[in-house]
C-alpha cells in the first residue's frame, strides 16, 4: 500500500505542473484584451477607426506577409506608435534589421507593451501587444542582439511611425 501510494504521488507531481504551465497562459489570455476601459471599442467601432488590413492585425492577431511593410526599411530617427490608440511603443534606436521581413526591435518603451502565450502554431510562442488598447502587434523571441537578447517581431501594419 505504501508503495501503491509513494508511486502515486511521483506520478502526480510532475502532471500538476504540467497542468499548471498550460492552465496557467490561458488565464492571462482571458483577461489581457480590456486593459483600458477608455479603449474598449466595440468590434465594430474598430472597424470604422481602422483600415481592414490594420484591423486584421491589431483585433485578429494576424500576421502581415513579411517584407510588405515600408517601416521594414525605415531608418529615421523617430518613434514607433500603436497604429489603434496611438500609444508609443519603440524607439528609433532600438530597431534593427533582423533579416525576417518585418519591423524587429531589441527592447519597447516601458510599460508600453503586454504579453501573453499563444499557441497559434502548436509550440507556445509569446504574443505582445499594446498595453492601452489591447492591439496585437507580434511575437517576441530570445534570438535577438545585446543588451537585451530580445527580437520584438512587429507588424508594420499595426505601427504608426513619427519621424523625429
Ligand atoms: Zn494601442
């Protein structure tokens, strides 16, 4: 019976903290698409303040095709904004080119940005967006340069930029 039950328990730990690692994602998901209540627009409300293919991007968590944004090649000085609501996101002076084909940056402006886990193309991949409106914006990877070793992958569909 001791036996019986010891095995049990090595059994169940490590199954627990499976369940915790996928349980634990979807709760952040549930709950990081109304930051602010001042920014939460009825679906049909964003679509009368975005294009169709930014409100794809920002609202439906697309993807753009990648090297079809002009900001992939922007190389002025100036700051990268939320293309919803306008907040700003990145700097000038954190955008490199990647080689991917879409805006990459290696850090955000403070507190811009939220994140969360999503499971679009099975393995967990982490999604960002805008900390005010809610706004998909991409994925952010380890692989990027120093200091920070972060690749924030961005849609320039769902960036305004402002030149300097
Ligand atoms: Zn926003």
């Amino acid at each position: 019976m001791n036996q019986f039950l010891s095995r049990r328990t090595f059994i169940l730990i490590p199954s627990m903290s499976i369940l915790q690692f996928i349980f634990k994602p979807m709760r952040v998901l549930a709950s990081s698409l109304s930051p602010n209540e001042n920014w939460n627009l009825s679906k049909q409300e964003w679509k009368n303040k975005l294009s169709p293919e930014s409100y794809y991007i920002l609202r439906e968590e697309g993807t753009e095709r990648a090297f079809s944004s002009p900001l992939n090649n922007e190389k002025r000085k100036g700051v990268f904004h939320c293309a919803g609501c306008d907040l700003p996101l990145f700097l000038s002076e954190t955008k490199y080119d990647s080689g991917t084909g879409w805006p990459s940056f290696w850090e955000s402006i403070q507190s811009s940005i939220d994140t969360k886990v999503d499971f679009k193309l099975i393995v967990p991949r982490t999604e960002y967006h805008c900390s005010r409106c809610g706004g998909h914006q991409g994925h952010v990877f380890n692989d990027g340069p120093q200091p920070t070793g972060k690749r924030y992958c961005n849609n320039g569909l769902a960036l305004r930029f402002v030149p300097q």
